[in-house]
C-alpha cells in the first residue's frame, strides 16, 4: 500500500464506516475491511480502477465525484478519506462541502505548491513547476486545482470546519518532519477535518 | 465453420441441454402465497449447467426477465438457437460453467412449463385463467428457494437478473438473507415509476379489449387475444430498445423497397420489426401470464415501507453489483441508483456501475463488454469468498445484533 495510505489507514478507528473517495485500485478500502474490521466503500471514475476495487471485494460506485455524493445520506459515515483526490476535482469546495455532509471525519490529502522546490522552479525557471509528486506539463496534468497548505487551511476556515490535525507528508507519502513550516518543506500535507457540531 | 476456428463466445457453449420437469408443491402440500392463498400442484420447468462442487457452494442462480424461460443457455438440438442468456453463460464466460452450478427456472405464473394461468386447476380440471391467485415477486422467489433446495443446495454463490429478475434478486435478499452470497440486479428497480405502470396499463388494456380474451376463459375457445397480446409486446418492445439504436437498426428506411407506399400498411422497417416481434411473441407467451405478471411488477414496491425495509436490511448478508445502460429509459439509471441508496443507507455492500450502450433497456441480454468484464469480475471475487473463502467485505447481517441502539 501506498505509504501516504499507511498514514490515513493510522487515523480511521477500527469498525468504523469508512467512504474513501476517489479510492483508487481499492488497495486503503481492502486493508481497512481486512485489517481493521471497517464497512468501507468508494467512489472511482476510472473504469479500470473500478474493476481493480471489484476484483478486491470492495463495494465502490463508478461514479464522478463533482456530481456530488446524492447515493448516500447526511452523517452516513464515521469518516470520508479524499486522497490525492482534491486538486483534481473541478469544484473542490462542493466535493469539500459533500464530503463533510456525509460524514462526521474528513481526512484529506494534497501535493502542496507551497513547497519550495516548486515556488523556486517557478521563480527561477519562469516555468510551471513539475516535481516527481506532480509530474505532468500544465496542459495534460489531471491536478487542475493545486493549493498550498495555508491555501487548504483559509478555505477550511471560510468553510467553517474545524482542522483536528495536520500531518506533513514527504514526497513518498510518509509523514514529514517538516512540521515547522510545512507550507515551504512538506512536500504533500494530510489534514483531518470536522464540522464542529 | 471449421475446427480450427477461433472460439467465438457462439462457440463456447453448455451444448445440447433440456428443459426438466418437477413437481415442488402439491394438491395436499401447497404453495402458501403471501396473501394466504394456497396453490397446487405447482410444476416447475428449469435446466441447469455446469457441476455442483462436493461442498455445494458454487450455485448459482438465473433469474429471467417478463417473457425469459427456463432455456438461457445452450440449444435444444439446433446451435444456432441458442438459449436467451447464451452470450453470458458457458464455458470460460462471465457466468462461468466450468466453475459454477447454474440453475434457471421459468418462474411462478409463466407459461414455459411453470405452473401458471394456463394451467389446468385441479378443482375444474381447466384452465385456471383469471382464477389464477395473484402472486408477488416473493412468491416467485419462494418456488425458486424449492427448486434451490430440491437441488440439494443451502446457500448460493448468487443470484442475477435483468429487469424484472433484478427484482426477484432484491426480493430474495430481503426476505431469505442468508440464501445469497451475492446479487447481481441489472437493468433493475426498486419500484415501477407512474410512467412504468402507464405502459403496463396500455399493455394490459389491449389484452382485456381484446374481444377473444373471453375474460380470460379463452384457452378452451380455439381462439386466443391474440391482437391484445401483439399489439402489448409492440409496444412493450419500444419501451426496451432506445432512440439511438432504433435509428442505427433501422433509421427510416422504407420496408422492400425504395418507394413508400404511402397506405397503412407496413411501409417502414421499424413498422415490420415490430410486426414481425408481435408475431413470434404468440407463438411462445399466453396472454394471462403477460396480464399477472404486468401486475405483479406494478404492485411491487420493497422500499415501500422504510420500517419493514429497514429491519429486512439489517439481516442481508448479500454483497450486491447493481448495473444500468445508460441509454435505457424502462429502468434509466436513476432507479438503479435509487436501489444503491436504499442499500447504502443500511450499510449494505454494493458496487454500481452505469455502462455506457446504445441499445436501451434490451442491453442487459446484449454482448456489451463492459458489461460482461464487470459480472464477470464480480463473480470472479464472489466466487473466491463463497467457494474460496477469501474476506468478505462485511455485510450488516453478518454483524452481531444490534444492542438495542437505533441504526
């Protein structure tokens, strides 16, 4: 599994019902089910990826996560995990908004621009930026709605959600110790998110 | 074709296989139904493919659509007729006959060798036409669980339906839920909407205005509704092919010719296609069973009360696959979803997906890739939990019970 994975696995409680948008081959849902006893479920816009999560055993939707979530009920779930999932969404803070509608946890992951390699490859190339987490040239790269971790935690605040805890991630996914200034050294951050109540 | 052809999914058939005959119910011993009426004899026509594994865990069952039979795969002597899910079930496909136990059966109120309004009521010795009692998706369900267990099996690894199938899949999940390991509802409902049962309704009504229908007495007349039946299968029809691909089979293109006649008659393509499946529907369907099993389907309605859908819910140890065609506008994809939610919402497991195909409602007996790389993905891993016994995502009724908090 994914090491970025490893870390969301360490915050979902065990049993609890999990939703992981954008879920990928499955392989988080799988160890959650397996390892951890959780209900899980996703949502995959990829055909390929779809079946890979079939092939898992893990119930998942193809469906394409800007439409919304209208499958499922308010508070429906103990947590919602959108890795690696938000800067490609056309309209993050309606995925962001039903996200937090359907459940009680948010944990989400992103590459962060706010990293100094990229502010430097800007600054001193004139380029847009490409790193080994964000590869792709400008016009074919899926991350249409890149931010920065100040970025993420200003919407979060506008959005009224409560943020219970950041994690820095290095550029493998492992949490960072960059926790000092995570928006210039971690390459990817993870936050866990809630509507206080 | 020679014998070093490729094996095309024609080819990679059950073979030569027959339609079987048992008695399930009797005269003394008779099928209860849901409104406490009793009937019996109940006969039941059924084939199956494929070897029940020692352990008795790879059955798998197929449940048919309004006018489907027990005949869904292989021939009965000619190859080139083969049986109405041919293309999903065999040797090395989706629904896999090397692997699996697959039993089909014309269903309760059929008129393929199931006991039905056509046949004889033992108290007269004729026809039971419109003395036939109403039956409900659960009762076709329960003549289905007899011949299950006639067969010697517990437990299925499935169960698939398109349509109306889709609704016994969902019905027997509900009121037996530890019968299937797995669902598969394609094309399906939770409940018809106003426009469903507006089609039934027309359809029924060309049957009953029919005047040989005879208030359903007509099958010792020598005569048979058969305009009504047509004229219901006509339009029925319609309603499973879409716009796209009735403009692909047959645009406007004038029938035998390149001139319109310009009269009445049959002119266009489409005018004889429909004609022609009016036609053949006679040879093979009875017009009571078409009017019981319209109806049956419009009463239909599981999620109906969300108390009694609730408590079913809770004890479903089905993982469920729900598929829709996103041309089809009989059952379009909203209901499918609306099945997801329901099933959601009480945690149940289950993967949907809408496939794209240009040919409507008729998709779900169609060779669409997708389609058939998704059923068979999902059996594939099904087939690993309930034979193999890999981990299965969890399903409500295999939790502990509840300690009284409210879901």
């Amino acid at each position: 599994m994914r090491p970025d994975l490893d870390v969301i696995a360490g915050f979902v409680p065990p049993g609890a019902r999990v939703l992981d948008l954008g879920c990928g081959d499955g392989s988080l849902l799988e160890h959650l089910i397996r390892e951890q006893g959780c209900d899980g479920h996703g949502v995959e816009i990829s055909g390929e990826r779809f079946l890979a999560c079939v092939a898992r055993g893990v119930p998942v939707l193809q469906g394409d996560i800007d439409l919304g979530l209208p499958e499922f009920g308010d508070r429906s779930f103990d947590v919602v995990v959108l890795s690696q999932t938000l800067q490609a969404t056309r309209r993050p803070v309606f995925v962001l908004r039903e996200m937090m509608r359907v459940g009680r946890l948010g944990i989400v992951s992103f590459p962060n621009f706010g990293h100094w390699r990229l502010r430097a490859g800007l600054a001193l190339r004139g380029r847009m930026p490409r790193s080994a987490t964000l590869p792709d040239n400008w016009h074919e790269t899926p991350n249409i709605h890149l931010c920065t971790t100040r970025d993420f935690e200003d919407l979060a605040r506008d959005e009224g959600l409560r943020v219970v805890r950041r994690v820095p991630l290095d550029g493998d996914g492992t949490s960072s110790r960059a926790d000092r200034w995570p928006n210039l050294l971690a390459t990817g951050a993870l936050y866990l998110v809630e509507r206080p109540a | 074709m020679s014998a070093t052809a490729p094996l095309t999914s024609a080819e990679a058939s059950v073979g030569l296989v027959e339609t079987k005959r048992v008695v399930l119910f009797t005269e003394a011993d008779p099928l209860v139904l849901e409104s406490g009426e009793r009937l019996g004899p109940v006969e039941v026509a059924y084939e199956t493919y494929g070897t029940l594994n020692a352990a008795r865990t790879n059955a798998f069952f197929i449940c048919h659509a309004l006018t489907g039979d027990a005949h869904a795969a292989g021939h009965h002597g000619d190859p080139s007729r083969p049986g109405w899910w041919d293309n999903l079930i065999g040797p090395g496909k989706p629904i896999d006959t090397d692997r699996l136990f697959v039993i089909c059966a014309n269903l309760l109120g059929g008129c393929q060798g199931t006991t039905g309004p056509s046949s004889p009521d033992p108290a007269t010795g004729r026809p039971y036409g419109l003395r036939f009692p109403m039956f409900s998706i659960g009762d076709i369900v329960t003549v289905h669980r007899a011949l299950v267990g006639h067969l010697g099996v517990r437990r299925l690894l499935g169960a698939i339906g398109g349509s109306v199938g889709g609704m016994q899949v969902l019905q027997w999940a509900l009121d037996h839920p530890d019968d299937l390991h797995s669902g598969i509802m394609v094309c399906a409902t939770a409940r018809l909407s106003a426009q469903n049962i507006a089609f039934s309704a027309v359809a029924r009504e060309a049957i009953l205005r029919d005047p040989d229908f005879a208030g359903g007495d007509y099958h010792d007349t020598g005569r048979r509704p058969d305009a009504g039946l047509a004229l219901a299968r006509m339009m029925a029809h319609i309603t499973y092919l879409s716009d796209e691909s009735m403009r692909r089979k047959f645009d406007r293109r004038i029938q035998d010719g390149v001139a319109p006649r310009r009269t009445f008659g049959i002119d266009f393509e489409v005018e004889s296609y429909l004609h022609h499946q009016g036609e053949s529907f006679l040879r093979r369907f009875d017009a009571d069973t078409y009017l019981y099993l319209s109806r049956v389907m419009d009463y239909w309605d599981p999620f109906g009360d969300p108390a009694v859908a609730a408590e079913a819910l809770r004890r479903v140890t089905t993982r469920f696959l729900v598929l829709s065609f996103d041309t089809d506008w009989r059952f379009p994809t909203a209901h499918s979803l609306d099945l997801v939610r329901n099933l959601a919402a009480h945690r149940v497991p289950v993967t949907f997906r809408e496939i794209a195909s240009p040919w409507g409602h008729d998709s779900f007996l169609l060779e669409v890739p997708e389609y058939h790389r998704t059923v068979r993905a999902f059996l594939r891993r099904m087939e690993d939990e309930a034979v193999g016994g890999a981990r299965a995502a969890p399903a409500p009724g295999d939790r502990p019970a509840p300690d009284g908090r409210a879901a």
